[in-house]
C-alpha cells in the first residue's frame, strides 16, 4: 500500500479502537488522530466529508447528549451539520479511516479493510 493510513479516533470507543487493532494486524502503520484532542478545521472536515461521499448529516453522531440537546429535531442544511462538528467534534462519527482520496466510517470495524 502506497498511500498513508489515517484514522480519525476516539480511544475510548470500542469500534474504534478495534478498527485501529484490524490495519495494525495487517502491518500497516497509521496516522492516528485523536480528534477530539485535535478536531480538524473546517477545510479538513470538509475534504473529509468528500472523500466520503456522504451528506454531513449522515456523520453526525445522534446519541450523543449535545445533539439531543441542540440538534434533534432541528432543520440543518450541510453547512449547518459542518458548523455542528466543528464546535463539537464529539458529534463526529468514528472511527473514519482514509487512505489516499477514499474513506469510511468503520463501523462495523471491519469496513475498514475495504480501503486496504
């Protein structure tokens, strides 16, 4: 594999850490980015929401308490779920991995090797 394995984590999620553990199996070493210790800016969070191909809204995490709070229920275009993510990077979906200009969001984990 030619281009660089990023994953987009939260340690203390299950489905990633395991997603994590699948492309260390494989011996392949990732970019591991915690991105709620360093959330990505507005120009990475869009790239990556590209390489998905999804709309903003599909990567919005809804069980978390600030999108009950602030969210549910709300009429959101993508640059208002994008503006959401940014001010709160818990309501990003994880794990996301890239490699080269394609993602997923691994979940399950082993999504993740569609990419490898």
């Amino acid at each position: 594999m030619t281009d660089p394995v990023r994953i987009y984590h939260n340690p203390c999620c299950s489905k990633s850490r395991s997603a994590c553990a699948i492309v260390a199996e494989k011996g392949i070493h990732a970019e591991i980015v915690e991105y709620l210790k360093s959330p990505p800016s507005r120009e990475e969070l869009v790239a990556l929401i590209a390489k998905l191909g999804l709309p903003p809204g599909d990567i919005v995490r809804t069980n978390e308490i600030i999108f009950k709070n602030e969210y549910h229920g709300r009429e959101m275009s993508d640059d208002d779920w994008i503006d959401a993510m940014i001010a709160h990077p818990i309501l990003i979906e994880r794990p996301i991995v890239v490699v080269g200009d394609r993602a997923v969001v691994a979940r399950p984990p082993e999504r993740v090797l569609e990419l490898l």
